[in-house]
C-alpha cells in the first residue's frame, strides 16, 4: 500500500515570523508548509525544491514556472501578488525623541 505524499509548499512572507493569520492559513492546509522570509532571497540564490509556493513570492520562483497557490483575501483586495495579511508591530521601545504618555 503507497503512502500519499503531502505536497510541500513555501510561504513567502514579509519579516522574520508570519502573522497570527498566515500560520492558521498554513495549519488548514493539507500540506506540509515551510514558512520563508522574502526579503532574505537574493536575486542569485537557487530556487529551493518545494512543489508549489504563496504569498511575497520572489521572482526566480515565479520564473521557474512553480504553482502557485492564491490566497483568496488576496482576490477579494483586487492586490496584485504578494500577501494581504498585516505584518505585526513588535514591542519596541518609542522611537528617538518621542515620549510614552501615562
């Protein structure tokens, strides 16, 4: 008896972690989802053996003509690629010169 394979996807995403939103998009899927920082894929870099790919995705994988999987908010927006989640702020200090108000 043959073991289906769950496909493997990439996830392109804006910053070092994906938004509240993307992981429970990623965790309703039915494949294994490796979640990637866009901004971290230089121009020069390989494309990484996936079997199809979504959100900010980079253009050497759009070039190598891998499938890539649509994010429905993304249709509703009329946004052209890319991801339409919002990236979260973190908790940083105020910015230089500007006082927190008690």
């Amino acid at each position: 008896m043959a073991i289906k394979q769950r496909k493997r996807v990439l996830y392109f995403v804006k910053g070092r972690q994906p938004t509240e939103e993307q992981v429970d998009r990623a965790l309703k899927m039915a494949e294994d989802v490796v979640f990637r920082n866009a901004s971290m894929v230089k121009p020069e870099d390989k494309v990484e053996a996936c079997d199809a790919v979504m959100g900010f995705v980079p253009k050497q994988y759009k070039d190598a003509e891998i499938p890539v999987i649509s994010i429905k908010k993304q249709a509703d927006s009329g946004e052209k690629g890319g991801d339409t989640t919002k990236t979260p702020t973190p908790a940083t200090k105020p910015a230089y010169g500007a006082e927190a108000k008690s």
